[in-house]
C-alpha cells in the first residue's frame, strides 16, 4: 500500500486529487493537505473585484467532494516539508508521513519586495486571491465616489500578466456603465518589453491586439518599468533600457491601483538543496518528478521555468490552465505506472491556452509549444471571448463540485482550432 499526499488544493491540486484517484490502486491511499477548506475559481478574481460576482458565487467547499471520491482531506498548513524523512510537519504540531507527494501549493505572493506594494499594509490592490480581490472591490467602490487616476500592471518579476490585462479593460467596462470613464486616466505599468510579451515573448498578434485595444479605450502604457517604491496616492517607477541602465525616473499619482506581484515558493519548501531552485519553486524533470527526490512531484504554478530568455526588466513565465491540467494529466499516469512497477512514460505538453475576459470583449491565444519556435501560433478578439469566459467559470466550478477529472482546454482548443491533438512533448 502506498500514502500518496497532495499538498494543496487549488487549480492544480484539486484535480490532482480527482484524476489520481482514478490511478491508483485499490489498496492504496490519497490525502490532500490544504490551508484553505475551499476551493476558488482563481480567475473570476477579477470580476469579484468590480462587484460582478460575489464569493459564494466561485466557491466550492472541498470536504463534500473528496469524501465521495475516498480522499482525506486535511485543513491544515504546512510548517516545514522534511524529504529526507519523507513527512510533512504541520502547523498545528502534527505531522503527516507520505511514500509520494505532490506539491500544488501555488505561489507565495512577494508584496514585500516592493516597498508599499500589496493590500496588506500597502498601498495597491491585487487580485491574485478571492481575498484581495473582496478588499480591491471596497477600494473600488470608494475611489468610484471620488474618482481619478487608475494605474494596473505587473511589477518586475512577475510570471502572471494576463489578469492584469483583463483587470484593466474589466475596469474600464465598469467605469463606462457607471458614467465614470471620463473622469478616470489609466496607465498601464508593466515588466514587459512590450505589451502583449506575457511572459511567452508574444503569442500570435498579441502585441497589435492589445495595443489596439488600449489605443481604442484611451488607456496609456509603459513597458520595461521598475516599481521602485509606492506610497499613499503615488507610485514612484523607472523606465529601463535595452542595456539595463534607468532611462528615466517618474512619479505616477493614482486614487486606486492594481499591481500583479512577483511570485515565490511557499516558506515550508524554501531553501531545500535540490528541491527547489533560489526563488523556491519545485525543480521538476519531463515526467514532473523531483531529480534528487524521485518520490516527489510538483505541478502548477509552483514549479520552476526558466523564463524565455533576458529582457530588461525580469518577467517570469506563466502556467496557464491548460498547462496545469496537462501536468495534472501527466503526473496521475505516472505514478499510477510508477505504483505497478513500471517507469514514468507520460509527458506534459505545456502549451499556453488563454481566454482574456475584457468585460464584454477579450482576447484568446493557443501557444504550442509554448516556448517559440511554435506549430501553433494563434491569437483572436471579440466578444465571443467574455461568452467563452463565463461558459468556461460555470464548467469548471461544476466539474470542482462533481469531482471529475476530465480535461477541458484540451477539448475546446481542439474543436476551436479544428486540429486533431495539442499533445506534444514540450522542448527541453
């Protein structure tokens, strides 16, 4: 019999749980280990933000579902992982031992590299958890009764650039049926070397599309700019040049802003030697297995990727839905080969699949390979994209509920694009 752990449950570790479940044999056992007893629709975080959905609305309580499908489920966080000894010590004194783990905790999100930066004891919103997002929309409400400024963006380091994009426009949307937009100038501040790079170096006409979009909505941008410091209505920025020297220096005022942080690895993984790299996130080989712990696996956001390549001011990589579900998918099949004695065989194929939600338009975009030269290089706007969205949150909050496994960008890429498979091994 084997103990396989899951350590979290959000995107990632979710279906991680469902899909295993359906790998495992009869004799072994699954345990989820999570701070958070309940699931949220990660990228609905946005719309929370202006009000146009409300928490219970992408919530789901996980305790239900995973007693149906036989799972423990422990809400508890984790104090210090100890792979030597293959236990995880938690925070209320226990520990739990393992014979594999998973590592699907996400990011932990590093406000405090920016001075000022972040909802706690910050300056700026966020909407990278349905928390900040509840607390961005009481900002929100209240710079709508004295509007001015808007400035949202992504900060250097950041590896997750899409939701400061839709944020942006979903903003604006709002703005426009409040009657409000003409009182608001918004600026865009991003890492980027140019709008619509995502971390991926652009995807198909990414670049044009988004810049059409902000030329059409009057928003303003900055790209290659540093957030040096912010403070109470201000934002103090450096643009950088192509050799890495401050082109110049401004002061940016606002009365509400929204900045995408850096990520980095959970404290109870950082600093082990060989598990994860300085930022702390999980080294993983093709078959998302840990090279110096071979019993350890991580998948989601918490792994390590290399970015694309140098650009002037640091931006990460992202790990698209798509992505994840393609190492979820890969991960179950490997240890189900790897519990009756065979070898990993199963690769993720990590390509990008992303819908942009604008509000009542979008942007959606299929990168495969995700990392350039690419087969598919494909990107489209129009209002098809917000329907998409919606479509795609209602799916996936049911499939969460219901315990399924199926994958479902793989699926709808397919029959979009109207080719017969996306699974390719990714390069390196």
């Amino acid at each position: 019999m084997a103990h396989i752990v899951i350590l979290g449950a959000g995107l990632g570790g979710s279906i991680m749980a469902y899909e295993l479940a359906d790998q495992i044999r009869k004799e072994d056992r699954i345990t989820v280990v999570t701070k958070d007893p309940a699931y949220h629709f990660v990228p609905s975080n946005p719309w929370v933000a202006v009000g146009w959905r409300k928490r219970e609305d992408i919530t789901v309580d996980l305790a239900e579902t995973m007693r149906k499908k036989g799972i423990e489920f422990r809400t508890v966080a984790a104090e210090k992982l100890h792979p030597e000894e293959n236990r995880i010590a938690l925070v209320d004194g226990s520990s739990i031992n393992y014979d594999y783990l998973i590592i699907a905790t996400g990011p932990e999100l590093a406000f405090d590299e920016i001075q000022g930066l972040g909802p706690h004891g910050g300056h700026t919103q966020s909407i990278c958890h349905v928390d900040h997002a509840e607390t961005a929309w009481e900002a929100f409400e209240a710079f709508c009764r004295k509007p001015g400024p808007i400035i949202v963006g992504a900060v250097q380091g950041a590896s997750c650039f899409g939701p400061a994009y839709e944020f942006t426009f979903i903003l604006e949307t709002e703005l426009r049926r409040r009657k409000l937009r003409d009182k608001v100038p918004m600026t865009f501040v991003t890492s980027e070397p140019y709008i619509g790079h995502l971390g991926l170096d652009g995807v198909g006409d990414t670049k044009g599309l988004l810049e059409s979009e902000m030329r059409e909505k009057h928003v303003k941008w900055m790209t290659s700019t540093r957030v040096k410091r912010v403070e109470e209505g201000k934002m103090v920025v450096e643009e950088i040049a192509d050799d890495g020297s401050v082109k110049a220096e401004k002061e940016l005022p606002f009365g509400f802003a929204m900045m995408l942080p850096a990520f980095r690895g959970i404290k109870p993984i950082m600093g082990i030697e060989g598990l994860v790299n300085p930022r702390g996130f999980v080294i993983v080989d093709e078959h998302q297995r840990n090279p110096k712990y071979p019993n350890v696996f991580g998948i989601g956001v918490c792994i390590a990727i290399p970015p694309m390549g140098p650009t002037p001011v640091p931006c990460g990589v992202p790990k698209t839905g798509f992505m994840i579900e393609s190492m979820v998918t890969a991960t179950a099949h490997n240890l189900g080969n790897i519990l009756r004695g065979k070898e990993p065989d199963e690769v993720g194929t990590w390509n990008a699949v992303c819908l942009a939600d604008f509000g009542d338009s979008g942007v959606a975009f299929v990168a495969q390979p995700q990392i350039p030269p690419r087969n598919v290089n494909w990107a489209s706007s129009g209002k098809w994209v917000h329907l998409a969205k919606v479509g795609f949150e209602k799916y996936f909050i049911r499939k969460v509920k219901k315990g399924t496994s199926e994958p479902f960008y793989e699926k709808a890429t397919m029959k979009m694009l109207g080719i017969d498979k996306l699974k390719e091994p990714r390069k390196g």
